[in-house]
C-alpha cells in the first residue's frame, strides 16, 4: 500500500477525469466511485479511486470552493519514460486539449500539470563526473518544449 496518495479536487468533472485518466494509462483501472451525501457544503459529491500506472489517485468532485476550483504548474506529476516513442504516446494523450510548456512539462485539460521525462534525464543533467556535458544537456532542454531523448543524449556528449 503506498503511502501517500495524490487527493485532486475537481469542481465536477471527476468522472470525465477518471475516464480520461485510465483511457491514456494501460496498466490502470477505476476502483471505486463513491457518493457522499449531505456535505457541509450541501452538495452531494464522489470520490474516486483509481491507479493509473502503479499509482493510486483520489479524484473528488467537490463543487466550486474558493481556492480549490483551479490546479496550478506549481504542482506537478513527474511520468517517466523509458524511451522517446512512450514521451511522443503520453504527451500526445494528455496534450490533448491542453497546453504544451517549456522542459517537457504539459497541462492537460483539466489544468493538472504533467511532466513527460525520459528516466535518465536527472542524472543526465547533474552529472558530477561530466559537468559540462550536464551544463550542454540543460540549455538543450531548456529550448525543447517536448523532450527529445536523442538530442539530449547529443548535447551531453558534445555532438
């Protein structure tokens, strides 16, 4: 059992989210939708469990509540990926609707914000043993929008 779960809340679009959610991950599936009735806010409202990609996730729907209608870059979830075909699959699934950002970072159109990275990419960028390869793999990142795996690993060793 993992232990800490992501909680997003949405104003009522959970469901639609949910669905999105296991449509793009394969190993992924919907546990459970639960109703809650009579909530201080006097709207009745669903929470649902789903794990998407190893991960369980909580989506409630929560209505409008100041402060909790909107989802901010400022939170993010990382997504590795081992090659540059599943990067191109994730971010073209959830791109879709949303809005590309600099570095490989996506919001979807929910407005959760998404960072698409190839597993390497942390040691790529601080390599002790290779600072200036790490410091060409940065500016090249910092230029991409969607990561491309092969141009980092070009820009490290100097190509």
């Amino acid at each position: 059992m993992q232990g800490i779960t992501p909680f997003l809340w949405f104003v009522d679009n959970a469901e639609e989210a949910a669905r999105f959610y296991v449509s793009i991950f394969k190993d992924s599936k919907l546990v459970s939708n639960t109703r809650v009735k009579d909530t201080p806010s006097g709207v009745d409202t669903y929470v649902i469990e789903l794990m998407l990609h190893g991960t369980r996730f909580l989506l409630f729907n929560g209505g409008k509540a100041p402060g909790f209608d909107q989802f901010s870059p400022a939170t993010s979830f990382v997504l590795q990926c081992k090659t540059q075909k599943e990067i191109d699959y994730y971010w073209g699934r959830l791109l879709r609707g949303g809005k590309s950002m600099q570095c490989g970072w996506l919001t979807d159109k929910y407005g959760i914000a998404w960072q698409v990275i190839p597993t390497f990419l942390p040691k790529l960028l601080n390599n002790p043993k290779n600072k200036e390869g790490s410091a060409r793999a940065t500016q090249a990142m910092l230029k991409m929008v969607k990561l491309d795996i092969q141009k980092l690993k070009d820009a490290y060793s100097g190509k």
